[in-house]
C-alpha cells in the first residue's frame, strides 16, 4: 500500500504548505463542482417540466371548452335534426360558441402543434358540419360529431405528450394528469353522446332495438369510467391530503348527478316510457355534465397547476440552497 501511494507521498512532500493546501483545495473544489453541476442538472430538469405541464394545462383549458360547446352542439342539433324547432335557434348560438372557441384554442398552441395534420383535421371536420351538418340524417350528424370530438381528445393526449404531462414523475400530479386528460374527458364525451340520442329518441317518442343496445352501453362504460375517475382522485387524496376538502365535494356532487342521469336513462327511455320532455332532458343532462366541467375548470385544473407550481417552487429553493452551500464550502 505504501508503495502505491510512495509516489504522491514524494510529490507532496517538495511542495510547501501553502501550495498542498492549495492543491488540496482544487480537488476538492473539483469534487464539488461535479457534484454542484448534477444536482443543479437534476433539479433543474424538475423546474423545467414543471413549467412545460404548466404550459401544456394552458393549452387544454380553451381545448376543454371547445370540447364542451362541440358537445352541446351535437346535442342541440339531434333534437333539431329529431323534429325539435325550439332548439334551434339555441344550436345557432352554440355554433358561434364552438367558433370562439376553436379560434381561443388555435392561438394558444405551438407551431409546431398547429401545423399537425390532426389538428388540421379537425378544423376541417367543424368545417363540414356547420355547411352541411343540418342536410344530414340524426344519426349520420351525431357520429360525425363523435368523429370529431375523439378527434379533439386524442389531440389532447398529443399536448400532453408534448408539455410532458404524461411523464409527470410525482404520484399526487400524476394522477391529477391522468383524470385531466383522459378520464374526465372520457366520462364526459360518453355522457354528451347519451344526452344527444336520448334527446332524439325523446323527441320522436320511439327507441330502436340497436339505440336500445348503444345507449345500454354507454351507461355501462360511464360507470366503470366513474369509478376509474373516483379512484384517481381518492389516490390523489391519498398523496396529497392536504386537498382531501378541496376535491371531495365536487367529485360527490358529479358523481351523485352522474348516478340519477344513468337512472333517468334506464326507466324512462330504456323502459320506453318517454315521459321526460327532450328540452328538459337535454338540460338535465346538460347540467350534470356541466358540472363536470365546473370540477375541471375550478377545481381539478386549478389545483394540478397549484401542486406544479409548489413543485417548480421548491425545486428553486433547493437550487439555490445547494449552490449556496457549495460555495460557502468551498470558500471556507
């Protein structure tokens, strides 16, 4: 062993005290930098996808508006295209809603994003169902409205991919982002399609046996949806206690108004009794989804961004803290 380290022993021992110091000093001034530099790498890797999913939720907020007035017009237009003249001057105002929309969501996206062909095509889509839409049978206008708003929701996962929200690395977020991108979107876009057949099938008075099926099915992937969007968040409460008050109320009050449009479903137009009255259904249906979209826009959204930017905030702070620490250290 003394052999091994004889040659540096001898390299020392020519040197005067002021210049071992000094070189000791540089090795470990070394050591720390390196050090200094990985941790300011990591964490400023925290920082910088934090605010890209901050970014990415400011895209998905208009997007998420779109998405519900696309919704609403679908809707609206079954009952038109089902014989239901009241609607229509209120499907006139949805469509300026889903132009506004649309136009808010185009300028806060990417370049990159607004060249994409699936964005493109969406546009194209709204396109054709405001020339053409009203010319087309109820069924043939609601499935091309679905074509479109699943459109509108796989481009959401692809802003997600983008602003790196689905590689959210800590468990409360995460499943914030899982129930903002894609199961709330998909509770919500099953129970807009309901609301648009069950009001067509409310307005002439008849089901079919295939409508039977579909609506039948629809209420059977909403529920296991529900319960998918509950346990999600039940997982957020459980990393996160601190918002246990904030989100149970609205995941209740959703969840309770969900249950009573399954059951309205299932005993007056599956039991044929079409007792309920297609405007009064349509805003039944209208309000519970409604207020799923509230739980997104003031509570879900609100408090994912919040935890990001408590994330991005304390990432900061440690930054500094350790590049503080590092050079006090080194100047001693």
């Amino acid at each position: 062993m003394r052999a091994l380290f004889s040659p540096a022993v001898a390299f020392m021992d020519k040197l005067r005290y002021p210049s071992k110091f000094s070189l000791l000093g540089l090795a470990m001034a070394t050591v720390m930098l390196v050090l200094l530099l990985t941790v300011y790498a990591n964490l400023n890797r925290d920082i910088d996808t934090a605010r890209q999913e901050i970014d990415g939720l400011q895209i998905l907020k208009p997007m998420n508006r779109m998405t519900q007035f696309m919704q609403q017009h679908r809707g609206l237009s079954s009952g038109v295209l089902n014989g239901n003249e009241a609607m229509k001057d209120k499907r006139a105002a949805k469509e300026k809603d889903v132009a506004e929309a649309l136009a808010a969501t185009d300028a806060v996206l990417s370049p990159r994003l607004r060249d994409t062909a699936a964005w493109k095509a969406i546009r194209q889509e709204w396109g054709q169902i405001t020339a053409q839409g009203l010319s087309w049978t109820p069924p043939e206008n609601i499935k091309r409205h679905s074509m479109m708003i699943d459109k509108v929701l796989v481009f959401m996962v692809d802003v997600a991919d983008e602003s790196q929200l689905t590689l959210d690395p800590v468990m409360d977020t995460y499943y914030f982002m899982d129930t903002v991108v894609t199961k709330m979107p998909a509770m919500l876009e099953p129970m807009g399609i309901t609301r648009a057949r069950g009001t067509g099938i409310l307005t002439k008075k008849e089901v079919t046996p295939q409508q039977a099926i579909d609506v039948s099915s629809l209420i059977a992937q909403m529920a296991g949806t529900l319960r998918a969007q509950n346990m999600n968040l039940e997982k957020v409460n459980r990393y996160a206690p601190e918002l246990q008050g904030v989100l149970s109320g609205p995941a209740k009050e959703f969840s309770d108004g969900a249950e009573k449009i399954f059951a309205l479903v299932r005993e007056d137009i599956l039991g044929e009794k079409f007792a309920t009255a297609p405007q009064d259904y349509f805003a039944l249906t209208t309000q519970v989804i409604d207020i799923g979209y509230k739980m997104m826009f003031e509570t879900l959204i609100p408090q994912f961004e919040k935890q990001l930017q408590g994330r991005m905030a304390a990432a900061e702070r440690l930054l500094v803290l350790n590049i503080g620490l590092a050079l006090a250290v080194m100047l001693l």
